[in-house]
C-alpha cells in the first residue's frame, strides 16, 4: 500500500483543521446537539470543510466519509474497496469542557482496514501518524518525527487510559476484576495514542463508539506493534454493514494478553 498523497501533505491538512479549530475555540462558540444527542459545535463543521475539500481536491478518486458527513447509503459506500475516513473534531466534549484533549483523525480504509492514519491535538500540537509502511511516528511541538511503539510486556501493576466522559458501570466493573492498576484520564482518540507510544498498556471502551472513532488511531496502533480489537479480541473492521457504529473494543500492546477475560 502506499499513501496517495505525501505524508507531509496529509499532516498539513490536519494542522490545517486544527487551526480552523482553534480559530473557533479561542473565539467562542454555541454547542447545538445532533440528532442522535451528541454535541455539535462549529468547530466540528469548520474542520469538516477543510479537510473534506481539500481531500476531494488531492485525491478525487477516493471517496471521504466524514463524521459530519450527509448520510450515505450502505447500498453505495459497500461497493468502495479504499476510501477516506474523518473524525474532524474528535472529543467535541473535551473542546467543550476546554480541556485541551481532542484530536483531527483522518484515515485510509482499503479492503475493510485502515492501512494510514493521522491523529492531531492542535491545543498540545502533536500528531501521531502512519503512512502503510509498519511505522508509526510522533511529532511534538516541530520537533523531529519519533518512532515509536507499544509496550509489548504489559506491566504489573497494567497502566490503563480511560476516558474523562465515558466511564460507566460496565468499565468499572471491568477495571475492578483486573484488580490493581493506574489509571491515565485522557480525552478522544488521544487513549490509544498512549498505548500506541507504549506510556499504557490498555484502553478499554465499553461504550458506543462509530467507526471514524477508532480508524486513523488503529492504523497507527496496530504499525506501532500493537492491536485494536474487540471484545472477542477480533480485528475492528470497517464498513461491513449498514451501521457505522462499533462493537466495545480494547486497544493494547501485549498480543499474548487475553483482556477479554477480565468481562
């Protein structure tokens, strides 16, 4: 596989998103709610445009399937073997909460598996990306891109990434059977960037989910050595059916850990 466009192009564009983002953080903004309840905010529209657009303009081949996208029929993106796949504004509640935790994703899905992905926090200015080559990278604050990767031993006692706004009785469950552990808050997508740079060793969602949530994350895990599965320890896979939502999935390092046995 090899990315469509250059991988300092598609970093661009998701500083470009970031910014269109900050634009509106550090002006002030009004929260709306979606249809199926979920914030929406101006910022998540801007970001929306910019990246969309553009990806059209470079790649006008590939199709683009954004978060704030209209609806499209199964009957239509089945029929698509590569496309495009955005979170514009990942953690709408974190950039509400103005907690500095949300994150541009975009992805490359072909064959039902995102093969590149690009997560960007533009309040912490960093990315995480991989472009299908087996490498996953980081890039702090204009520093030189980093190499990174999983923690392929999990500790004793496990550090675990968990969400600032969705921790429920299921997780907490969970947790408790895995008895001692340290536990890293960490808004949006930015959970399995900790696993991916091996400062964690899980992040359990037991919760919904859509499938723009998890993709550009699980191509940069899964090039760091590490996976994203779900409950039954399975591959995610993406756009197999109507739906767009996801199975509860776990995102770690150590492929000899059976996580699923702590449900």
């Amino acid at each position: 596989m090899s990315l469509p466009i250059p991988v300092q192009a598609l970093l661009d564009l998701a500083k470009q998103a970031g910014d269109a983002i900050l634009a509106i953080y550090n002006s002030g903004f009004s929260v709306t709610e979606k249809t199926d309840h979920t914030p929406l905010t101006e910022a998540d529209l801007a970001a929306h445009r910019v990246i969309v657009t553009a990806l059209k303009e470079l790649t006008p081949e590939i199709p683009v399937l954004s978060e704030e996208s209209q609806a499209i029929p199964f009957e239509t993106r089945q029929k698509w073997s590569r496309y495009w796949l955005v979170d514009p504004l990942d953690g709408t509640k974190e950039f509400i909460k103005r907690n500095e935790e949300f994150s541009v994703n975009i992805a490359l899905i072909e064959e039902q598996r995102p093969v590149a992905g690009v997560i960007y926090a533009p309040m912490l200015d960093i990315a995480y990306y991989s472009t299908g080559d087996g490498k996953a990278w980081c890039i702090r604050q204009q520093l030189p891109p980093e190499n990174i990767h999983v923690t392929r031993q999990r500790r004793h006692p496990p550090i675990i990434a968990g969400s600032r706004s969705h921790a429920g009785p299921q997780l907490q469950a969970f947790l408790q059977r895995i008895g001692d552990h340290k536990l890293i808050p960490m808004g949006s997508s930015l959970k399995s960037c900790l696993v991916a740079e091996g400062r964690a060793d899980l992040y359990a969602r037991l919760g919904p989910t859509s499938e723009w949530d998890t993709a550009a994350a699980q191509a940069i895990v899964e090039a760091a050595g590490g996976r994203i599965t779900d409950t039954h320890m399975r591959p995610l896979l993406y756009n197999t059916k109507p739906s767009l939502l996801n199975p509860h999935f776990f995102v770690f390092g150590d492929l000899s850990e059976d996580w699923s046995a702590y449900l």
